[in-house]
C-alpha cells in the first residue's frame, strides 16, 4: 500500500485521481490546494464520492500525523520550489510533471541537495512524451543534436506570450513564434514547454536543446516531434496526444504517465 500526497487539483490531478480510485493499494491521503482555494477545492473533490476523502490543505502536513510514502506534482512549476522541496528534505520520494521548473537557475541543484539530505529520490516522468528511456540510454553513448517541435492548435496558446505576436483566434496558417533553447522555452511557456525541458534533461541539456513551438490551426491535437543523433545512432518521435478536455493545453497522456509511476509504485513487476 502506498499512502500519497498529490499536488494540485486540475486537469491532470482530477483524472489522476478519478484513474486510481479503483486501485486498493494507492490510497489519496493528501491533496494540496492554492492558498485560499481549500474549501473550493472539498466541493470539487465532494463531487467525485471517494469513500475516504483526502485531507485538503495550503500545505504538505509533514508531521507524522498524516503519513505520506510518495508525493506527486500536477500543479504548476510554483509548486516544485513550495512543496516539493521540503517533501524531498523529510526523505519523502516526489515524482513531478512540471519538469519546466528544472530550467529556472539553481533550482534542479537544490532539488538534488534536498533528496539527498532526505536520502531519497525525484522522478521526472515522461508526461506527454515518448521515447525518454531510449534517449537518456542514448546520451550515456554521447549525443550530438536534439531538436524539438511542439505542434499545439491555437487554443492550445492562450495565455502564453504566444498571444503577444500572434492573433491567436484568427490564425489561419500554421505559424511558428518561438525558435530557441530547451531552457528559454521552458521557462518562458510553463505551461506548453515541459516536453521540451523533458527531453533536454533526458539528453544534451537546456541549453544545447534546441526548440520550435507552432501554433497550427489545421491540427486538432498536442503534436510533439523530436530527433536525436549520436554514437548510438539516429531517432525520430512523433506523438500525436488528444489533449484533456479540461485542459487543451495538456495532453491526456500526461494523466496517464502520472497513474503508470504511481502503480509501478506497488507492482512487483514493473514496465
Ligand atoms: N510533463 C508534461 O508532459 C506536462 C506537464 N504539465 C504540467 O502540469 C501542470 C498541471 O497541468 P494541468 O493539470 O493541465 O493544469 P491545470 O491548470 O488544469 O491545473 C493545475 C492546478 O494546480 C493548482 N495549483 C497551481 N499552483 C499550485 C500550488 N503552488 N500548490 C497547489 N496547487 C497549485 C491550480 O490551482 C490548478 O487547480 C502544468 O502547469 C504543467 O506545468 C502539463 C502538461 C504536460
Ligand atoms: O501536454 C502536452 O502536450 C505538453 C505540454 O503541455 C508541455 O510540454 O508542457
């Protein structure tokens, strides 16, 4: 059994929630809610009947009081720095979505000091990306080149600084707005770019990753491409993610890596 905190109840976190409710050997215990949006967030959860609710809170109760073996984050990249930390600092194991958060300077050196203080781990999952395990392999021969396209159909923009120079509604042609590193794009598009610091942290780096993001309104899905070069050999991922209903930014794939590394949590055989 495995007791789990989870961060954020959004798109992500709700079908996460609603995906695992079936399986006895994970049980919720805790849910972490933005300031002020605790009570919100009960009535949300009231709607999906668990028959043992978790506790809701500002913050992660880490007293003992509330027992917790895995943290997992589907909040945002503000969360990593607020929860996440700490979590890792008591030895809890954290496993996180918003890979992003990695390119903001300092921050994937203090993660690291803070899982080994609590001598345990953090799992970057794959998210809306395929091919991860193939490409971290990969860079222990040597890589050479990693280019990434991000293909998202213009809603998919809003609220980006995609807004800024592109007339988002009135789209009618693919168009192109950012050309640049894993490391810019990450921490300029928090919400559209995780993929792109994924596969920059699998492979060569935030800043020898290069990144395209295009706005496309003959697509109706989250296209992400990707090829990579080096000792081992070429490969080229396309994957064509449904994004959530919920959430147009965000692929349902990333629901689904999310349920696969809290299973694997309790399986004896893993894949
Ligand atoms: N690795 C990947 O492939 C992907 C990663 N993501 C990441 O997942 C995040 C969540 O995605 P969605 O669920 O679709 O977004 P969403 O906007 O539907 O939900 C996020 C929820 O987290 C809550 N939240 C925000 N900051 C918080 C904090 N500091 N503490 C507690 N709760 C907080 C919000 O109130 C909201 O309810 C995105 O912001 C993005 O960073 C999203 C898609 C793909
Ligand atoms: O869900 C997706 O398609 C990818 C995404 O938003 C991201 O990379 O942040």
């Amino acid at each position: 059994m495995q007791r789990i905190a989870m961060i954020g109840f959004g798109a992500i976190g709700r079908a996460v929630i609603e995906a695992i409710r079936e399986e006895p050997r994970l049980k919720l215990v805790q849910l972490i809610a933005t300031p002020g949006k605790v009570s919100e967030v009960q009535a949300q959860l009231a709607t999906l009947g668990l028959s043992e609710p978790p506790l809701v809170s500002e913050s992660l109760i880490l007293d003992g009081s509330c027992p917790v073996d895995c943290v997992v984050e589907c909040a945002g990249h503000a969360a990593i720095q607020e929860h996440v930390l700490p979590a890792l600092q008591e030895g809890l194991p954290c496993v996180l979505v918003s890979i992003g958060a990695l390119s903001e300077p300092g921050l994937a050196e203090a993660l690291e000091m803070a899982a080994g203080q609590g001598n345990t781990q953090l799992h970057l999952l794959s998210g809306a990306i395929g091919g991860i395990d193939a490409l971290a392999a990969a860079r222990i021969a040597g890589l050479e080149e990693v280019v990434y396209t991000g293909r998202k159909p213009p809603m998919g923009w809003l609220g980006s600084p995609a807004e800024e120079t592109l007339d988002l509604a009135a789209l009618t042609q693919a168009e192109v707005f950012f050309e640049g590193t894993a490391r810019d794009a990450a921490q300029q598009f928090p919400k559209n770019a995780n993929v792109a610091a994924t596969l920059a942290l699998a492979g060569i780096g935030l800043d020898r990753t290069r990144v395209r993001l295009i706005a496309d309104p003959e697509v109706t899905e989250n296209i992400h491409h990707y090829q990579a070069r080096g000792a081992f050999g070429r490969m080229e991922v396309t994957m064509v993610g449904k994004p959530l209903a919920s959430n147009p930014k965000t692929s349902a794939l990333t629901v689904y890596s999310v349920v696969r590394a809290l299973c694997n949590r309790v399986r004896s055989i893993t894949v």
